[in-house]
C-alpha cells in the first residue's frame, strides 16, 4: 500500500483518506488496524450517480464491522451533495444513532481537535441540524489548521488511497 511507508517513517502522523479508500475495503481495513491514527471520509461514496447506494453501505458497512466506527468522517466533495450525504448516514440501518452521529459530527471533531460540543447539541435523527452542524465544524478546520502550525504538532495529511 502506498500509504505504509510514509505512515511508518512518521509514526505521529494524522491522516485521513478521502472516499474511504473505496474501493479497496480489505487494504483499508488492514491500514487501519496497523495505524490507530488513520481516518477515512466518506466523500463522493454517497453520490449515487458514482456509487449505487447498496455498494456504498457495504463498503461502510464492512468499516463499520471491522471496528472502525469511531475513525469514519462524513464527507460530500461537492456542495450540493452535503444534504442527500447527510441523509445517506441517517438512513443506514445498520448504524446506531451513536455511530451516525459520530460519522457525521464527532470523529472530525476528534481528528481536527475540535471541541465536540456542537455535536453533542445535534439530534442525531435531523439532516437539518447536522448539515448546521457539520458546516460549522468545516469552518473551524479551516481555523485550526491555521492555528496549529507548531513544529511539535504532527501534520495532517489529505489524501488519496
């Protein structure tokens, strides 16, 4: 995988990988248990013009599974996908309000280092208030990467499996 190397000369390192490495699930599956510091997004998965929606779940799904609720963001890639996004991760039936509300709001929060208390104030069941919400936590990422430019802090790097 081409991500080992870097990850394993920088130990430290945050990152994510945009799509959810989609569509190589078991190499995703085995980078994330080999680097507890490795997160995905689920951008472009939930445009069901790229990704039939069945495909996309099990692809979640099988993240989901593997024990990695807690390291899934949401993500859109384009701005008139935020809302059906949304939606898609409310509509997962076989995701606890817990785990849509983390994918949505909490586990980007956790990864950007974000205070979490705008997802705690969301009920997990409206696309409304997660969309206020999951905007709000994209303007802050742009000012916490602006913020944190200390040398001792580990470098997040974007992604593309």
């Amino acid at each position: 995988m081409l991500l080992e190397e870097v990850l394993l000369r920088h130990k430290r390192l945050r990152l994510f990988v945009m799509h959810a490495g989609w569509p190589q699930l078991d190499s995703m599956i085995a980078l994330m248990y080999a680097h507890p510091n490795v997160y995905v997004d689920t951008a472009a998965l939930s445009f069901e013009s790229m990704v039939p929606r069945p495909t996309y779940y099990r692809h979640l799904r099988g993240l989901v599974e593997a024990g990695f609720a807690k390291r899934i963001m949401f993500g859109s890639d384009f701005p008139n996908q935020v809302n059906p996004g949304i939606a898609a991760i409310l509509a997962a039936d076989f995701l606890t309000a817990e785990q849509k509300t983390d994918i949505l709001c909490n586990n980007a929060a956790r990864f950007l280092r974000l205070n979490p208390s705008p997802c705690m104030a969301a009920d997990s069941t409206s696309a409304a208030a997660m969309t206020k919400i999951n905007t709000s936590c994209a303007g802050r990422h742009l000012f916490a990467q602006k913020r944190e430019n200390s040398p001792s802090d580990s470098s997040i790097l974007f992604t593309v499996l």
